[in-house]
C-alpha cells in the first residue's frame, strides 16, 4: 500500500488483537512470583487505558443473534412462587445502547467509571479480578466490568432484566394490546415487550436514554424486524400522561425513578430537580403519575410497579400506600437481582431482591373480564 495511503492505526485496537493480556488466568498469575505479578498487573493496566472504558462490544450478527435467543426464552421458567427470576439472556444487549449508564452518579457512592479512571482504582480493581476469577481470563472485559461495579463503594444503575420484563409482558396483557411504560430507563423492559405482539409506549426525560432506546429501536428493526412495535416520548411522564386518552392501555409496567438515589442526568427535567425535596417529589410526581396510570388503564387492566426502599427513603412504602388510592391489589413478587455477580457460584450474598408490586383497575359499575388463562 502506498505509504500516503496507508491507513492510520487505532491504537486501542491494535492492544486489543497484540496482547495476550486478556488470556492470563488467574490460577496461573497466582502462581507467579511478585515481579512477574506485578508486570501482569501493569500490561494489563495499560492496556485497558489504551482501549478505554470495557462498554459492551457487539456486532450487527450478535445483536441478531442475543434477540433471537430472548425471543425464543421460555417465560414459564421467569415465575418460582413469589420470586420472579429471569435470566440474563438479553441484558447485555439493552445495556450496549446505553454506554452512559456506567458514569451516572448516585448518592454516597461513586461510579465504575469514576474509578476506572482513577489509576490507583483500576490498579487495585486489576489486582482483585486476577485474585477473584482464577479459572477465568481475569483481566476480559467481562470480569472487569463485575470488578468495576462491585469494587468498594461503588455502585451503577441497573437495568431491568429483558427476560422478566417478557415473562411480565405475556402474563399481565394479550396480544396487540398497547402498554405504558412511563420510566422507560435504559430499554430492558422495552427489549423485553419487542419479542411479543405489544405495542409499547415509553416515556422518559432524559436525552441520552431516549437517544439509546431509539438506537435500539432502529438497529433492531434494521436486523430482525422484532414482533412488537414501539414509540418512543421524550418528555416529563407528569406532563405527558395527562395528555394521553383514558382506558387507552391494557398494561402499565414500569419501575419510577428512585427519587435522587440515581441521577441519570443534570437536565432540569429530571424529576428529582423538579421536585428537590422528598415531599414534593411525592406529590408532584409519583402521585400524580401512579394517578394518570389509572386513568389510562383500561377497566380491569395490570398496574405493575418496581420499586424499593433506599438510602432512608421508603419508596416501596409511600408507591404501594399511594397506589392502594386508585387500584385493587392484586399480589406482591419479589425480583431476584443480582448483588455480586461473581459470587453467584459460591453462594454468599449474591443475590438481593426488591418488591414487584402487581395491581389492578376495578370498574364500580361492572364486572372484570377475567384473563384467568394468561395470568396462571
């Protein structure tokens, strides 16, 4: 190739397909002596700053390929009594829209990509994954990422996982039915109701998460022409809801923002600046949006909401006292949740779980059409 042609190299890639970096085991490096720990620790602490941050990577044929598999997941395997389970099958591929999701800042406690960039975090975070995963390439971008979000105080934002949201889907609404999802978030849920004949109607404020809802969306529709459809609103879900028709949905499922715990953004639209204290927050926005799901719920239609407890706050408390104005109760799940990833195998303390609070619109006038086949 003529040299004023020749193309310039990607630094971060050409690490990527150099170094055997990512092949180191943790049993074999401990194993080494401390000057060859040691070198292990900075090759691979170089080569994750040449590469950058480990945000999930997928081709177009592993997008199609992660669908499918959630399409063709069988839910009947999602409901264990009271405990909603799921598996992680579609996960990474809502999070690959959403690489912002890894820097959004909670309360009293950092991001995993403020430590990431912090050298002496990701040394120690190096350190633990080649101790931690000793039958595992330590260092992958898999294991960092568990390291990253489980190092101490830190935390990230979760997401919800695709093949519950579809287990959910199914059980609680019928086919081409349309459902409200007015805290859309970062597309699990969304993934979820596209393998199944819905149509989903998303709402959210924040610009970067409506931007990855919508890249899915489009990506998708580019590879695999998904059964459900969707739309997609950018707008505050107290504003927006009240503009929607009554009785117009058979299902709204969603999960509220957790009141400042996590702030997905500095836009003034989000709800925690809208409403600072927790008081008005209440009022001003869980209120009025868990008031507007029942007017827009059809007469015998599902109220499913995901909400916890957090940082002192008593959301789950307040949420379920508030929708007890408007709705019958039908059940409480509990969603399973991973805690420490790497820990699954082990048993200790892997797994946490938060309420799943399942409701219903009564009509005063006539009785519910019962869905008795779809919710067995």
């Amino acid at each position: 190739m003529p040299k004023h042609i020749r193309k310039k190299r990607n630094p971060a890639m050409s690490a990527q397909s150099e170094s055997p970096i990512l092949t180191v085991r943790g049993s074999d490096w401990l194993k080494m002596s401390a000057t060859r720990q040691a070198r292990v620790v900075d090759r691979s602490f170089r080569y994750w700053r040449a590469r950058g941050f480990p945000h999930y990577r997928l081709s177009p044929p592993e997008i199609a390929a992660e669908f499918s598999r959630l399409g063709a997941y069988d839910v009947s395997e999602v409901f264990a009594g009271s405990e909603v389970k799921g598996s992680p099958v579609g996960l990474r591929l809502a999070n690959y829209f959403h690489p912002q999701m890894w820097g959004v800042k909670m309360v009293g406690v950092r991001s995993p990509k403020e430590r990431f960039v912090d050298d002496d975090k990701l040394r120690s975070v190096i350190r633990k994954a080649l101790r931690i995963f000793t039958e595992r390439f330590a260092v992958n971008a898999s294991n960092l990422r568990r390291m990253l979000q489980t190092y101490s105080r830190t935390a990230r934002v979760s997401n919800f996982r695709p093949t519950a949201a579809k287990a959910i889907y199914f059980r609680y609404s019928g086919e081409g039915e349309r459902v409200l999802d007015f805290s859309a978030g970062y597309g699990g849920r969304l993934l979820g109701c596209l393998t199944l004949p819905r149509e989903y109607v998303g709402v959210d404020p924040c610009t970067a998460q409506v931007r990855g809802l919508r890249r899915m969306l489009s990506k998708l529709d580019e590879l695999v022409k998904p059964m459900g459809r969707a739309t997609i609103h950018q707008a505050c879900a107290e504003k927006l809801l009240p503009e929607l028709p009554g009785s117009s949905c058979s299902l709204v499922f969603s999960s509220p923002p957790y009141f400042e715990t996590e702030r997905y953004s500095a836009e003034p639209t989000q709800s925690y600046r809208k409403f600072p204290a927790y008081e008005q927050w209440l009022d001003g926005f869980l209120e009025t949006v868990l008031r507007e799901s029942h007017r827009v719920l059809e007469n015998g239609g599902y109220f499913v909401l995901n909400v916890a407890n957090v940082n002192g706050f008593k959301l789950a408390d307040d949420a379920f006292r508030i929708a007890l104005k408007y709705f019958h109760q039908v059940e409480t799940l509990y969603l399973v949740l991973g805690n420490r990833p790497y820990l699954r195998e082990h048993k200790l303390h892997a797994h946490r779980r938060e309420p799943l609070f399942v409701f219903r619109k009564r009509s005063p006038r006539k009785s519910i059409p019962t869905r008795a086949a779809r919710i067995r």
